[in-house]
C-alpha cells in the first residue's frame, strides 16, 4: 500500500488524461472525471460492483448516441477510486501506472469497448 496526498493522486490522474492522444480528446468534451475515495453503497448497488474496483464509467458509449454524438444533458462520468489504487500498489511508479491503466480502460467503455477488448488491449 502507498500513501500520497490526494493532490498528487489529483494531478496523476489529470497527466494521464493529458498524455491521451490529441485525437482522442475532443470525444471527451462532454465527460467528467471525479475522483473519489471508495465507491459508496448505493453505486456498488445501483451498478452491481464491487467495493475494491479501481474506476467505474457512467454515461452513454459514443456508439450508443449516434453520428452527431448527440447531446446529452448531464456529462457521463469516469470515477476514480483512490483508496482502492493506493492499496494495491507499492510504489509511486506502480500507482502512476494504475492509475493510467484505469484511466484508459474506463474511457475505452466511453468508446463502446467492452471487458474482452480492454483485455485484449491490456487495459485490465
């Protein structure tokens, strides 16, 4: 388990958004990025997941909202969990990476991939 300060984890999180390919950024206009301790009861609920995931996606997939990208009123979402990536890793090299890897895997579900192809692409 690693400690940091939630400003570091904070800004870990903005590097990996911002070492995404330009191409990519401007389909990710209308998402959200929060990071939170742990997910709380009502989302392991609502969503069916578990206490220990790392990220969680909640929105529309590009696929799903037509050629324009339709609009939508509020912006999907992508969690972070911190406590939950802090505990599973042992160095600040280790969380950086993770914390990358989740970062890319929930916006891959905003991309319509699904589990297997974030596998695939090892996006686990």
């Amino acid at each position: 388990m690693i400690r940091v300060s939630r400003a570091d984890f904070d800004r870990a999180v903005e590097q990996a958004l911002a070492d995404l390919p330009a191409q990519f950024q401007r389909y990710l206009e209308n998402v959200a990025v929060e990071v939170r301790d742990r997910p709380d009861a009502a989302l392991m609920r609502e969503h069916e997941i578990p206490e220990d995931v790392l990220g969680f996606y909640i929105g529309v997939p590009l696929e799903d909202k037509g050629p324009e990208g339709r609009a939508v009123p509020l912006p999907d979402l992508i969690l972070v969990f911190r406590d939950n990536l802090c505990e599973m890793c042992e160095s600040w090299e280790e969380l950086v990476d993770e914390i990358r890897i989740t970062v890319l895997h929930e916006i891959g579900h905003h991309f319509g991939l699904d589990e297997d192809r974030l596998e695939e692409l090892g996006y686990e």
